[in-house]
C-alpha cells in the first residue's frame, strides 16, 4: 500500500521512470533524479521494514512464482539467501520463523509456529485482555498496576539487572521451545512455565477458598498473556498451613515437583529470625534439576537475595511494606466508600489493609463457606486480589520485554556488523542455535553457583559438625514425605496411585488416603489385603495415615451455621504411623521408586538420615494414644520409647535441629550410616520402628541425604 502511494504521486504514465528522466535537462533531470532516488529508497525500505509479510505472501502463491530447488551456494557466510533470486523472500522469512535444531544447520519452517511480529500482536491483544480484568476489579485506580509501578523496583525488589536479565532468559527460552516443538494437544507436548509456592497458613489462603488465593488470582490474569505465546502457566498453591521452610526445604523436588521456573518462598511468619533454614532454602533451589528463580515474600531476608544473585541466580523480593497499597483510597474518609470498585471498597482503612472497622468486617467472602482460619494475620480476598494481579503484571511486562528483545535482536540482524565474529551473528532467535546460546548461559550460571562458597550461616546444622552439614546444604538429600500437597504424591511415586489435576492452583483429586485412625488393620505379620507393601518381606510398612480428617470433611461438619459441601484448602498433615502393639515395622527408604524419581544419577548416599515427627493440631493424632516424638529415640536399656535400626545398627539417640526436625546418631554419637549401598542398594537403608511402650510415633519426613 505505502508502494502503491508513493507511485500514485509520481503520477500515472505508461513511460518508465528511466524514460522520463531522459526527457529532463537542468533543473528539471535533477529534480527527477532527486524523486526517482526517494522513489527507489522508500521501495527498498518497503521490502526491509516488510520481509515477513513479503515472504508469507510468496509462501501463500508459490504456485505463482518461478522457483528452483534450494541450492547451498547461494546463501551468504550467515545463512542468508540471494536476495534476486525468486524464492529468496520465502527462504529468508523461513530462517527467520524457525533456525537450526541444534543438530546442525536445518529449517523449521514446519515447526516453528509463528514469527516474533505474530507474536507480539497477540501479546498486545493478550495485555489489553488483561487490563479489562484490572479495570473490572480497580476501575480508576487500575494505574496502581501500571509499567511504572510495577516495574518501579520496589514493591518487587531485584539486587540489579543480572536478575531481571535471567527471569527474561527463562521466559525467551520456553518461547522458543514452545514455537520449535511445542502445542500439542497432548499435555506432555505443551511448554510449561510453573510457579510454585511454598509458605505457610497466609500463603496458603486460610480463611479464603483457593481460587482466592494470590497464586490463583495470579494465574488468572498472567496465564493470558503466557497462552499468547504458546505457552502453558501452571501456578501451584503450595502452601502448607504452620510449616516452616527447614522440612520442606530438604524435600523440595519431591513435594514441589522437578519442573519448577519460579520458586516463591513465603514463611516468613513461622520462619522467624531463622535465617539459617532460608540458607538451606536457597541452596537446595541452585541444585534443583531446573534451577529456578527466586521470588521471596519477605523484607527482612532482601540481602541474602543480593548474594543469590552474586551466585549465579535469578532472585526478586516482593516486599510487603513497599508496595503500593497507600495509593488506594481510605474507606474510613472517602465520602462513598461503597461507590468504588470492588478491589478497592473497604480495602484500606486507618492506612491498613484489612485490618480496622468495615474493612475488617468485609476482609473475607467465602458466600455459603466459613472456612477455617479467618483470623487476623491472615490475608483477606482483597489483599490476595491485590497481590495475585501485582505479580502478574510484574511477569507479564518481563515477557512483553523477552519477546520485544529478541524481537530487535532479529532486526539488528539485518545489519549485521562487519566486526561481530561471535558464533551467532546472524542466527535469529526462533531457532534451536539460539536456544542453546540461553541453555549454555544458564549452565554457566548454574556452574558460578556450584562453585561459590558454601555460606557459614548454618544455625544448629553445625550440631552434625559443621563439614557434614555443608555437604547437605549442597548434597542431593532425598525426601519421603507424606504432607500434602505434595507432588509424588499426586504422581503415584510414592504409593502407585496416580491423582488427577483438577482445579486452578494444582488441587488434584483421587488422592488415596490410605489408611485413618478408625480403619487401621489390626497388627500382626504383612497380609494380602495391606494397600502397601514393605520391600522387607517379613514386615509391614509403617502405617500411611491421613490424620487431618476433620479438615478433610465438607465444611457443613463443623457446626457452622452456613456450612458447604466444597473442600477449599487441600495442605494436610499427613504422615506414617507406628503404634506400640504393632512390634517392629520397617521399609528401605528411599523407596525404589523415590530413587529412580530424584536421585540425579547420583546413588551413593553422604550418610546422613533425618526424621520429622508430624504436626498434631485439633485433636488429630488423639486416636492413636501417647505421641512420642523423635526425641523420645534411644535405646530401651536406657529408657529409649522408641528403638530404630538402620541396616540393623541400633539408633542410640536423635539430636535436634530445629523443634519439629532430628538426625539420627549412632554408637558414639556418629551422624554417619555410610553410603547406603549394602546388598546392591542404590543409597537406600533398611529402616526398622518399633514403639516400646504404649502410643506411636507420627512422622512427616524421612530425609535421607
């Protein structure tokens, strides 16, 4: 069309340009020389500034084009064809959209799914989509969620642009991977981008529904903008009601899953001052097979984040004093407070979310559901409204970025430089080159993390001996755990019952319970109707026991006046259970399947076995008598309530790390049980229980390392 103007003002003849410029002299030939040069100029930048939609018009009427098989000899030193020959525009929009594999130069104009302007016009679509959901819920107030408030660097923190930089290199990469090979209907074939969180109760949305939740509300508005691009959020709701991160940062590939880009930590409430379990936090995520990024829900632990990122990680702060709540209006001396929109009415009052008059009258709405939990240091609606579509926008305007990089980068390429003698000049982004060129940078940062000093803030670890408990901080330690949420649960790794996703936030269904306080099989040797079976033949496993069963119940059984028939939190205490009268009990752990799952092809074990006594609230462990916890071990020639063999050495006492969490020692106090490699084993330990007066023991954990 632009062409076809400029010919328009040239005016209509049958002569051609050149003829008509032959016919001038003076003043005339040169102001016909002047327009036949801008002439020439607009149609070459026409051709420049338009390939894509060149080439796709080519492609389209191939028929129509004289064309000849592709022939090596033609393309220049970078992979670019001869522009004058006919099937040149195709070829080169072609190279644009797909690249190399990475086994060697090869097209993918079959598998590359859209080009980068295809792209950023659905980002833009996408964006516009995701500010109507804003505008629906803060009307006026909708700039709160703006590029300058988001992107400002102080409600969500980042030590520098090295951090910003990797969270964009994660988003390029599975853009790439999602245009080269992804988009299947089949699940497995769809390029994912997770978050997860782990935290406790507030996290966990106590006294809301989960689809409440700020990872949820989260999901909802970014996963917009991700399925744009071909790209599949996931936003797991992790959360675990009064669980601190020690435990769970020992069993984080197998409760959080081995498919992780974002990792959220937010315990700060039952953290505390424990600096130290966030080190182990921190630690564990550089060894995660996927490396994730680091978003932290926490002012107080900001600077630790600034040695993550010295440490080769991505790693971000969302800092709950800074954000930008003061930009809402008071309820408490605004004229009308019911007339603003729904996010914003009786959000702030005395300059507090949630927290003073209606404001508080109003934090939860769970309609037909009283929900356990509705107490005061736990978020309301609004305020996981808020947070949930303050992160996303954060990450949508990262991904807008990534794209808008590679973008012009590819333009960039049009010009290349006669000095640029790096591997990829000329490589476009679309393609599998470029791809590994990210892959390798992320390896290399993976490399500077493994080889940075392991940190000397290490709290009771050092009660193992400060070298043994370096080597868990960077060790590969295996978790059984049985809490829930808990992906080898819902994956069947642990008991062979697969679950089924079933709701926004990760909420899957189908999960076995296995066993409760009243349906325990009475004791006596393995039988053919146990739901598991000990790999030691001659014992059964200690009982799997779903012990939160009051919270497991639709809400109507509480007695409140509006009960409802919906489960609305899924995190339960689960845990294995030994009573006295079932003698001795005993599995391998890690179980066979765990070590196939999470051993990282590494089998030999450091040695080192720790155990976490499950968490009894409400009365739930009351069924099963006197709980004896892990400090309670010992032999019973000294008065040990409870005897455990590894590979039938005698446990001779458990040594606390933290209130809930102990390592077993052995003669002499030694933390050490060897590699694990007796009889053939692949860092496993044949682990026996047995309670010696009445009551049982409940534990969550069995983390051997």
């Amino acid at each position: 069309g632009e062409m076809e103007a400029l010919v328009d003002r040239m005016g209509a003849t049958t002569a051609s340009p050149l003829d008509r410029l032959a016919g001038y002299s003076g003043k005339n030939y040169r102001r016909g020389q002047a327009c036949f040069l801008l002439l020439l100029f607009a149609c070459v930048s026409v051709l420049i500034l338009r390939y894509e939609e060149i080439g796709e018009w080519f492609s389209a009427h191939e028929e129509d084009v004289e064309t000849k098989p592709d022939d090596p000899d033609r393309e220049s030193k970078w992979g670019f064809p001869d522009f004058s020959l006919p099937s040149a525009v195709s070829t080169v929009t072609d190279w644009f959209k797909g690249g190399d594999k990475g086994e060697g130069v090869g097209r993918l104009s079959d598998e590359a799914r859209r080009s980068l302007p295809d792209l950023l016009k659905a980002l833009s679509t996408a964006r516009i989509r995701i500010d109507e959901m804003i505008e629906a819920d803060y009307g006026e107030y909708s700039f709160v969620f703006s590029r300058n408030e988001t992107m400002k660097g102080t409600g969500i923190w980042w030590p520098s642009e090295k951090s910003l930089s990797r969270l964009k290199r994660r988003m390029k990469r599975k853009i790439i991977e999602a245009q080269l090979r992804g988009g299947g209907e089949n699940d497995e074939e769809t390029v994912k981008f997770t978050w997860v969180t782990g935290g406790h109760s507030a996290s966990a949305a106590h006294g809301d529904l989960m689809e409440q939740s700020y990872d949820v509300t989260l999901l909802k508005a970014a996963e917009v903008a991700f399925d744009a691009l071909d790209v599949t959020l996931k936003s797991k709701h992790y959360g675990m009601g009064s669980m601190g991160s020690f435990e769970l940062g020992l069993c984080q590939d197998e409760v959080y899953g081995l498919d992780i880009d974002i990792l959220n930590w937010d315990f700060g409430m039952t953290d505390g001052r424990n600096y130290w379990w966030y080190q182990l936090w921190v630690d564990q995520a550089g060894l995660h097979p996927t490396f994730p990024i680091l978003f932290t829900n926490n002012d107080a632990r900001k600077n630790m984040n600034d040695d993550c990122e010295k440490r080769g990680q991505g790693a971000f702060n969302v800092q709950w004093k800074e954000l930008p709540r003061n930009l809402f209006p008071d309820s408490d001396t605004h004229p009308n407070p019911s007339s603003l929109p729904r996010g914003v009415a009786n959000y702030m009052c005395g300059g507090q979310a949630e927290q003073t008059n209606k404001c508080k009258d109003e934090k939860f709405d769970t309609k037909w559901c009283d929900c356990r939990g509705k107490v005061s240091w736990h978020p309301g609606w609004k305020d996981h409204l808020f947070m949930g579509r303050f992160m996303a926008l954060f990450l949508v305007e990262n991904l807008i970025d990534a794209v808008k990089e590679m973008r012009e980068r590819d333009l960039s390429l049009l010009s290349p430089s006669e000095n640029d003698t790096s591997s990829l000049a000329g490589v476009p982004s679309l393609s599998g080159e470029y791809l590994n060129h990210l892959l390798a940078e992320e390896e290399a940062d993976r490399q500077l993390f493994q080889e940075s000093t392991v940190s000397d803030n290490i709290g009771s670890g050092d009660l193992m001996g400060e070298g043994n408990w370096k080597k868990i901080l960077r060790g590969n330690p295996i978790c059984h755990s049985l809490r829930l949420p808990n992906q080898a649960r819902f994956d069947g790794i642990i008991d062979g019952v697969v679950a089924t996703e079933a709701a926004p936030g990760s909420y899957y269904s189908g999960v076995d319970q296995h066993y409760k306080w009243n349906t325990l099989p009475k004791p006596g040797p393995p039988s053919a109707n146990d739901s598991l079976k000990s790999a030691i033949s001659s014992l059964r496993p200690p009982w799997m026991m779903a012990t939160d069963q009051e919270m497991r119940k639709p809400m109507k059984y509480y007695g409140y006046e509006n009960g409802c028939n919906l489960t609305v939190s899924h995190d339960f205490r689960d845990g294995f259970v030994v009573r006295h009268q079932d003698d001795w009990m005993g599995d391998i752990y890690p179980l066979d399947s765990e070590v196939e799952a999470f051993s990282r092809g590494k089998y030999e074990r450091e040695g080192f076995i720790i155990m976490c006594d499950g968490q009894c609230f409400f009365s739930n462990c009351n069924p099963g008598g006197q709980r004896w916890e892990m400090k309670h071990v010992g032999l019973p020639e000294k008065n040990g309530n409870v005897s455990i063999l590894v590979d039938d050495k005698p446990v001779t006492g458990a040594v606390a790390l933290m209130s809930d969490c102990y390592f077993l020692v052995g003669e002499g106090g030694n933390p050490n049980w060897g590699p694990g490699t007796a009889n053939g084993r692949k860092g496993q330990y044949e682990i026996k229980f047995k309670v010696e007066r009445p009551g049982m023991i409940h534990v969550s954990s069995l983390i051997v390392a």
